[in-house]
C-alpha cells in the first residue's frame, strides 16, 4: 500500500540508508483528505461537541469514554458517551430525551458505530464516586470532555470522614 501512495506522488520517500523514510507530499491534491482521513477521531469528537454545544438543555457535562476514548475503537466498537443531566430537568423531560436519542442517532451515523449514552444526574454521579464505582475510576483515567464540566471537576474523590 505504502509502495502505491509513492508511486502516486502522494507520499515522498528518502532514501537514508539503511532505512528509507517517508512523509506525505503536502502539494498533492489528495493531501487534505489524506489528514482528514488520519484524524476522523477528531472530527468525530468536534462534531459531537458541536451538536450538544447546540442543544436548547445544555447538559452539565458531556464525556467520551470506553475503547473511543483510549483510540482502539474498532468498527465493532461502541462509542460510549456520558451526559450529566443538568439539576432541574427531569430524566423523562421530552426536549432533553430528544436530544439524548437525537445525538445518538447522529453519532452512529457519523461514525458507523452504535452509541451509547450513560445519563446520570449530578447527584447520581456524586452517588457512583461516593460508593467507589468502578465506573468513576475508568472515568477519571481515560474520558475525554466533549462539553460542560471536565471529569477532574466532577470526580473529584471525597474524603471520608473521622
């Protein structure tokens, strides 16, 4: 495949014995796609962070976690996704239930990829963090805020008390 991009100028190769080295040729008119298609996580991730930045109930947080988060989704991967619900709306409110359907629909559509959406309140977050939840840990190690509240802010652990 290597040899083929070379043969069609869009990748340059150097000879520096004993090795040959390579880089995209900037000037061809394939170039752009080529980094387009080298970054689809991060045009995955601005799309997201675009619908939900549009939403008409802001959620307090908005996070991608799982295989999509540490980049070894597959394309039978699931893209996981964490939603804080803001304090006074309601888990059944109907705009904010669209929303959450709506952006899940769009998210598999983007990506080719079924999505998954994990909702908690901020109470129930602090809930999952004061039992020790196993799913605040992976949180704090690997998600990645697309909106609102950065995990660091909201996982904080709470000290117990003597």
């Amino acid at each position: 495949m290597l040899a083929e991009l070379v043969d069609a100028g869009i990748v340059l190769r150097e000879s520096q014995p004993p090795a040959y080295l390579y880089r995209l040729n900037r000037e061809h008119v394939a170039a752009e796609a080529v980094e387009i298609l080298a970054d689809l996580r991060g045009h995955l991730l601005r799309r997201i962070a675009q619908a939900a930045g549009s939403w008409e109930i802001a959620p307090d947080a908005l996070w991608l976690f799982g295989s999509a988060a540490r980049g070894r989704g597959t394309t039978s991967s699931d893209i996981d996704l964490l939603v804080v619900r803001p304090g006074a709306t309601s888990a059944d409110e109907p705009t904010w239930r669209r929303q959450l359907d709506g952006l899940a629909e769009r998210v598999s559509a983007w990506s080719g990829n079924d999505c998954q959406i994990l909702e908690y309140s901020s109470a129930e977050l602090t809930a999952l963090v004061d039992a020790g939840d196993a799913l605040v840990d992976e949180l704090r190690r690997e998600a990645i805020t697309l909106g609102g509240v950065p995990p660091q802010e909201v996982l904080r652990r709470r000290r117990t008390r003597r």
